[in-house]
C-alpha cells in the first residue's frame, strides 16, 4: 500500500525510550516528518504484533533491543495536502520501552540522527506535532509505575 494518498489508515507504531532524565529522539529522514525530531517507530507490517513492530523498528532504526513496557498514547495523524485531500493517515500507538543500559544508539535506516536528549530541552528540537506531550506522560507514566493497559494477548 501507497504511504502516501493512501486507501485506509495505516498503524504506526512508537518507542519512547528514557535514560534517567533523558529521552531517545531521531531526526526523520523521510516525508512526511523530514528533518523533524520524533521518536524511533514505523509501520506495523501484517501478520506482526505491536510489541514484535516496535522492537523490529528500533532495532532497524538505532540499534537497540527494547522491552515493551506499556502503551502511552493513542493518536490520529491526518495530514492533508494543498487541496485537502489526504496525503498521510496514521494511527499512530506509542510505547513505554526499556533499552539495555549499556547499549548506546547509532542513527540507521531512516534515521538521520539519534540522541538522548534532556526533557528540560526538547523545546529548543523541531518536533513533530505532539511528540513533547507525549515524551512528558510517558515519563509521568515511568515514574508512576502505573498497571499498564497493553497486553500481548493475540
């Protein structure tokens, strides 16, 4: 299917990964987020589960085995064109991970960069629409240690 003008929503997926006071963010290499700050994910691939999508991507994307902790957060992404047709429709599932503590992320695939960036300075990156409310619950969610609403049943 066609990212772009598509026929249906496709289901994205998101890992925010935290290192004490810190989160993981790539800088986008592809439309529709290019050069913008996210945090790694991609798309859910049939016949795959959302925890097997979010650790596939990570890997792909910065080269890091993570452990899905929970959901965070449910989004809508419609973005339209000039004309307002819809050029991208996501619904986007944004995870709480685990990244081993020793492992330190390289930027690949369609990342152009990765960092571990200090939340007191995610508003001087050029982010991607929601991505600091987002990264803020989650790390409230973390520090919380709330009973999650994921489950792996298939």
């Amino acid at each position: 299917m066609n990212r772009r003008y598509p026929e249906m929503p496709m289901v994205g997926i998101g890992a925010i990964i935290f290192r004490d006071d810190r989160v993981l963010l790539i800088k986008r290499g592809n439309s529709p987020a290019l050069g913008k700050w996210s945090i790694p994910g991609g798309l859910v691939e049939l016949g795959e589960t959302l925890e097997t999508a979010v650790r596939r991507e990570v890997l792909e994307e910065v080269g890091l085995d993570v452990k899905v902790l929970d959901l965070c957060a449910a989004l809508d992404r419609v973005i339209l064109d000039d004309g307002g047709r819809i050029e991208y429709h996501y619904v986007l599932l944004d995870f709480l991970c685990e990244a081993p503590a020793d492992g330190n992320p390289v930027a690949a695939t369609d990342a152009e960069e990765c960092l571990f960036i200090p939340l007191s300075e995610l508003s001087s990156y050029e982010l991607t629409r929601g991505t600091e409310k987002v990264v803020r619950r989650a790390f409230e969610q973390a520090k919380e240690k709330k009973n999650g609403v994921y489950d792996t049943i298939v």
